[in-house]
C-alpha cells in the first residue's frame, strides 16, 4: 500500500503556521511509502497470544526516498494516529497510522522527514545528530543523542521540529558513557505516579562497575541516578511507562550463532531509587522464529476502546540486509 505526501505551497510559502516554525518547514521532505501488512508475529503461525501481550498486526515499511528508514525511537503525540520520531542519521520524521476497520495498522500515510537541527540552524550528520530516543510531551520533544552524548530540548508542531530551546542535564557523568552505548531511552514518568511526571534516561550498555546499565530520573521527588540489572547479553534500545509508574523496557540481542533477538521487561516502579538496582520480570522474548529485526523503538498508549497498546519499530540500518517494521500489541497484564 502506497502512501503520498505533498507539501501544499501555502506551508511552503510559510503562512498560517508560527514564525517559528517557518524557517523549519523549508526543510521538510515529503516522503512516499510502501506498507506491506504482518497478520502473524510469529513466522507461519496464526498465534496471537504471546503471555500478556495479544499481537494485533504490523506493517513492513518501504520507500524509494534515499533518507527513509534508520529509526531509532518513536512517540505518539495522538494515540494510535500520529507519530513523531528520530534516526540516528540525524532525522527528525513524522507519520500518520491508517487503520482498517478492526484497528489494526493498514499503512503510513503523511509521511515527512527533516534534519535535526543544532543552535545554528543547520543540520549535521551521524557523527554530531546520532539520535538514539525521544520522549514527548504537548509542543516539547527531548532527544538524546549519543556519539557525542547530550541531552536537548526541542520545541515541536503539526509536522515540523524547531531548533534547540535547552540543554538537559543527564546527571550522568559524560565520562562514564561508551561511545556508541549512550541516551538509548528517555520516557516522561505518567504525573499521577510517584515519579510526578519526571523524565528518565537509560543508557544501551554504559555500565557500572557491578556491569549494570547506567540510569537517571533527571527531575522530581526520585531524581538521581540508578542502575538497571543487565543480563542474557541483551542491551537496552526504548523505553515507556506504564500507568502505574512502572518502566517497560525494549531490549535487543544479537551473535552471530544465533542472529537478533528481542525481549520485553518490566521494571517496577519501587526497584527505581537513587542508589538503586532496578529490575523486573521478562514479559515476552522473541528470536528469528519471529517477525522482529533489529528492535529499536517502543511506546504505550491508549486505544479508543481503553485497551493498553504497545507499539514497537525497528531500524534497519539503511541495509538491504534488513527491514523496517512496526509491530503492534495490546497488553493484557495490566
């Protein structure tokens, strides 16, 4: 399924939108795709159930545009609908999700992307934009960068991304973070939950001297640094919150022997402390018996049916090798 975005020449000519977007929107690109449908999670089984999550569809996404793919993190800024997200090739995207009559992903349509850009106004490429997360809240966007580890705050709109507003502070020494093993999750805390709405950060493998995962709740009655238990070789790639405060992490594994993995933990909300060891139980695990790739994005989020839903993309690392997909659950232990 084919989707098609034009930009429609009064966005070009920068009227009816903020002044601030306005020099933003010169560089947006519209974006064609291609949305092949995933009925079954895992490979020539119609299984749905996998422990608490129930697989409801997912797409594989292509296009001939030469910047599409890469994805390192995603959020909904409307549930279901509408996204926004980061490549670690220094990309900001945005995209709307078309669903059939059962709510189930039918394809991506609006489809635009647009270089991160720095204090300048200009963008830059992997080395100095290599975006690993993203966490959202009304017309605000923090990204976490790694290579060159930060933290910024950005301001966001209907489609478009503006330049920097602030730096965040990662309480993380920047000394103790590994080169490609930086920001991987930033998720904002539910403000109803013991965290106040605070936003967290979990590095991908930037270890302790236990060779536990460096952590942060950067704000709020937890703030302070923690841990989070390491095990099976996998590494941390997203991260959302569930409603009652408890972390839900995507993690990624991969060997030669053996190919990718993915699996799905839950952290509790009372193992993340200043000082502490977070850890949870593994909810599910998948291997190449499964419709997975290299996992790299997830988010929680609401149905209009009140059912919790979580969402999952992949990056394929601009590789004719590998795939981008969209994976999508609904989460019954809640």
């Amino acid at each position: 399924m084919r989707s098609y975005f034009a930009l429609p020449l009064l966005l070009l000519l920068g009227f009816s939108q903020p002044a601030a977007a306005q020099a933003a929107t010169a560089s947006i690109e519209g974006v064609e795709t291609i949305s092949r449908p995933i009925r079954s999670f895992r490979i020539g089984s119609t299984e749905t159930r996998f422990g608490p999550f129930e697989f409801v569809g997912g797409l594989e996404i292509t296009s001939p545009a030469y910047r599409f793919g890469a994805f390192s993190s995603f959020r909904f800024l409307e549930p279901g609908r509408r996204m926004v997200g980061v490549t670690d090739t220094g990309m900001w995207f945005f995209a709307s999700l078309v669903r059939d009559e059962a709510f189930r992903p039918l394809e991506f349509t609006d489809f635009t992307m647009q270089p991160i850009h720095d204090d300048t106004g200009l963008g830059h490429g992997k080395w100095s934009s290599d975006a690993e997360s993203i966490a959202a809240r009304e017309n605000k966007a923090v990204i976490g960068f790694e290579r060159i580890h930060r933290i910024v705050e950005f301001k966001i709109g209907d489609g478009w991304a503006g330049a920097p507003q602030a730096d965040v502070d990662p309480l993380i020494p920047r000394q103790e973070l590994r080169s490609n093993r930086g920001f991987e999750t930033l998720a904002f805390a539910p403000l109803d939950s013991e965290f106040a709405g605070a936003l967290v950060v979990v590095s991908e493998r930037s270890l302790d001297t236990a060779g536990n995962v460096l952590a942060a709740v950067l704000d709020g009655p937890r703030k302070g640094t923690f841990s989070v238990r390491r095990d099976a070789g996998y590494d941390i790639t997203d991260g959302a919150f569930l409603p009652n405060g408890d972390l839900l992490l995507l993690e990624r594994r991969f060997t030669i022997a053996t190919g990718v993995a993915m699996r799905l933990r839950r952290i509790t909300a009372q193992s993340i402390v200043p000082g502490g060891l977070a850890d949870g139980p593994v909810l599910l695990e998948a291997d190449m018996g499964y419709q997975i790739d290299n996992m790299e994005g997830l988010d929680v989020w609401r149905a209009p049916d009140g059912a919790l839903m979580v969402s999952l993309i992949s990056d394929d690392n601009r590789s004719m090798f590998q795939r981008n997909l969209y994976l999508e659950f609904r989460y019954t232990g809640e």
